[in-house]
C-alpha cells in the first residue's frame, strides 16, 4: 500500500482535474442571471476534498474508462453534493454562515440566490450526464441519470436530509439512526461508485460490490464527521462544530461514545475494504479512499 502522502497527492491530482472540468462547465455569464452563475461558481468552485467525484473515478478506472467521461460524471455528482450544501447551510436548515473556512453562499449572495444556486447545480448535473460528451451511448447516460436521481431524491440523499430534520422528535433507535446516515451520506457515495461502473457497462455484480463498498465508507465518513464535531474547532473544519450536541441530536457518538464510534468507523473501513476485494490490486485507490475517510481532519 502507498504512503498516506502519497494518496493525499494522487486525491489533490483529481480534485484540481475535477475543478477545471466544473470550470469548463459552469462558464461564467455577464447577462443579468449572471448573479445565479456566479454563486453557483462560489458554490462549486470552492474547493473541498473532491471526494466523491475521486470515487467516480478511481471506480472507472478499474474498468478503463476514459478519463475525461469519468471526470464528468464525477463533476455532476459534485455538483449535486455541493447543491445539498448550499441548501443545508440556509437559515430554514442548518443554519450555517461558515463553508470550507468561507461564508456560505446565503452570507456571500443572499437566500434567494443561494436557492437558485442550489437549483441550478442540481439541474445542471443532469444534463451533464445527459450530454453525449459525457458517453456517447444514450442507455448509458440514462443509466447515468437514474443512478444519479436514486442516490440524491427522496429514496436517498433528500429523504435522509428530512429524516435528520426530524431526527430530535423521532427518538430512533439504531436502526433508524444507520436508516438515517445511509440515506443522507451514504446513496451519494455509493452513487458515485456506482456510477464508475455504468460507464464502463459492467455487470451488476461489479455494481452492487462498488455500491456496498461505497454504502459502508459513507456510513463511515458521516461517523467520523460526528467525531469531528466534537473534536475539532471551527478553525480547523472550516465549518462549525459542536452543533449536534447542541441540537441534541442522535449520534453515533452519542449512543456509542467517542471510542466507540471511532471503533466502528474502522470496523466499516475493514467492511468496505472487504467488499472490492474482487479487483485486485487494481483497487489499491478505492482502499486508500476506505482509510482517508476516518482520517482526515475536515
């Protein structure tokens, strides 16, 4: 296995591809909806791991994928995940002035723009994966598409969301509270495994493994973000922290403790490491993602 350095790098190499892919897609635009474009820019070009455009990738490259398709599929997975930001972060959700150590795009622009903003990267993504640049097979990008909308509706990323919302009153067991992070964290994450594979035209076995790999690093990532609300400071998350306490939120922290958390997000890592043992060596990226999520620091 490679150094944790060198995995950092080979994660940097993508996001900068990544970022000038969205770049290209989300040129900007001097008539008067030029202001949405321009928060949608914010929004988007911001920075951030880039983490679920990498999986995007490194799912295609086991089946040679062309890069510059992978890329687009994982620049419109990217820009549904930071859709979902700009609107968590509104006053009628979260409530956040702080993003990736900048203001949010409701404190940069204004709420209404910020809506749009979020409208319109979650439109746009859909028709990148829509484009005949992105696979020039039209099953393909409807595949593409349905993945897409599974992972980021009602039965995935938005239907956690509304879960979380009513988490406070909900009083779930554990149960729901794996139901819950599944949906919010996890289906974009396993979408976007996923989405390696259907542009590759692999079968559904090589799917589903990438999905349940992706299901259980989501799992794992949204757990070390719990830890990291209650270890880290706002300074070094970029974000603020310490809010689930303060809502009383059900966690995984909270039901299991700080080591017992800990102690389960590794023991998701192992699980997903285990499932995309069906690639070989070829998967060495996809292991070095597993590891990179429960430990990074933001």
């Amino acid at each position: 296995m490679t150094t944790t350095h060198s995995f950092a790098a080979t994660l940097s190499e993508c996001a900068t591809a990544v970022n000038a892919t969205l770049d290209r897609l989300l040129p900007a635009v001097a008539t008067p909806e030029g202001r949405v474009v321009e928060a949608m820019r914010y929004a988007a070009l911001d920075g951030g791991k880039r983490l679920r455009p990498f999986l995007v990738v490194a799912a295609a490259d086991l089946f040679n994928v062309p890069r510059e398709r992978a890329l687009r599929a994982g620049a419109a997975v990217e820009m549904v995940h930071c859709y979902s930001l700009v609107h968590d972060d509104l006053p009628a959700m979260d409530d956040d002035d702080l993003r990736r150590g900048r203001p949010t795009v409701h404190k940069a622009f204004d709420e209404a723009t910020a809506i749009l903003a979020g409208d319109g990267l979650l439109t746009q993504a859909f028709e990148v994966l829509a484009d005949p640049a992105t696979h020039p097979d039209g099953a393909v990008r409807a595949a593409l598409v349905t993945e897409l909308a599974k992972g980021s509706g009602a039965a995935g990323m938005v239907g956690g969301q509304m879960i979380d919302l009513q988490a406070p009153n909900l009083n779930l067991d554990d149960a729901g509270l794996i139901r819950l992070q599944s949906l919010k964290t996890g289906a974009l994450i396993a979408c976007s495994c996923r989405l390696g594979a259907v542009l590759a035209g692999a079968p559904d076995s090589a799917r589903d493994a990438l999905g349940a790999y992706g299901q259980a690093i989501g799992f794992a990532f949204q757990i070390a973000d719990d830890v990291l609300d209650v270890e880290s400071s706002a300074q070094v998350a970029g974000k603020a922290t310490g809010k689930d306490a303060a809502a009383g939120k059900a966690t995984f922290v909270s039901r299991l403790g700080l080591e017992g958390a800990i102690a389960e997000a590794r023991r998701l890592v192992e699980q997903a490491i285990g499932q995309i043992e069906i690639f070989g060596p070829a998967a060495e990226p996809l292991r070095q993602a597993a590891v990179f999520v429960i430990g990074r620091k933001t």
